[in-house]
C-alpha cells in the first residue's frame, strides 16, 4: 500500500547536502579562528606561551590552558604551558584544567580569572603555598591536586581561601 504525497528518496546528492548542512551547523556552534586551532595543528609542542584560540565549546587540548574567552565571537584563547620553568605564574580562566604539575595561587574577587604556578622542576626542600579553593564575591574557584612528588606540611584558612603548605623533598 503507498501513501499519497510525496516520497523522500535518499540519492546521493540529498546526502551530500545534508552532510554539508551538519558541518555547517557544527561549524557555527564549535568555531575555530584558524586551521592553525586545528587539533591536528596543536599536537607538536610550541613554546612556551603561544596562544591560539578555539571554539567557545570545544575540548582545550593536552599542554594547554584557557586564558580568555569571548561569548561575541564564540571563541576562547588558550595558551601552552608545556616546558615552564620553576614557579612560572600564567593568568588562567577560573577553574579551568591545567596541566599537571601547576597549582592555584591567587583569584581575581570577580572568579574569572585566576592566577597558577608551575612546580615541576623545584630544588630540594622547597616550600609553596597553594590554595585548595577560594570562594570571592563572583564565586568559588577549585584548587588543583598536589603535584606528584610534593607532600602537604601544613594548611589553613585565611578570609577568602583554604590553603596548603606544600614541600618537595
């Protein structure tokens, strides 16, 4: 029995259009500012602070941290930490994910943005203070775990954030 009305046939050119229509739509909801936010493009290891942006919701790759983003334009700049040096401090969105190894040592009162330092490479007997979460007039921002290697010898609590006393050995 057929029904009246007309038939949708699936012909390859009905395909490739509606293909064309799911990129385009992709496109527009996970914009890229370059091929070079391409993820292909960040798999080899820039310096040190290179920054590029990404689409507002996509993933931040391996290595890299989000810094800044733009609601407007629909994309976020991230910026590479890979190779920094002993207590390299970078500018970060609040609560972001960093690479391992970097730790929460100061918020912005609006929790928008905070700042993270680098623990890798550390001389024996080193001491650091790292804030475990801080809750500011714009909200609550997440510490990052202990880095492998340090030992927790002390935490506290001043008027905004608890905090830890971290020791490499």
């Amino acid at each position: 029995m057929r029904r009246s009305g007309t038939s949708v046939r699936r012909t390859p050119a009905r395909i490739r259009a509606l293909a064309a229509g799911v990129v385009t739509l992709a496109a527009l909801l996970w914009p890229t500012a370059a091929a070079s936010a391409s993820p292909t493009a960040l798999a080899a290891d820039p310096p040190l602070g290179t920054q590029t942006t990404i689409g507002l919701y996509a993933p931040v790759p391996a290595g890299w941290a989000a810094i800044a983003q733009n609601q407007a334009t629909g994309l976020k700049t991230i910026e590479f930490l890979g190779g920094a040096p002993y207590l390299a401090r970078v500018a970060v969105l609040a609560n972001t994910t960093v690479p391992a190894g970097w730790v929460l040592v100061a918020v912005s009162t609006d929790a928008r943005t905070s700042q993270v330092a680098y623990l890798g490479g550390a001389p024996h007997g080193a001491t650091v203070t790292a804030d475990v979460g801080c809750t500011m007039p714009g909200g609550r921002v997440y510490g990052y775990p202990v880095p492998a290697g340090w030992t927790i010898v002390g935490s506290g609590v001043n008027s905004v954030c608890s905090y830890q006393n971290l020791r490499y050995p």
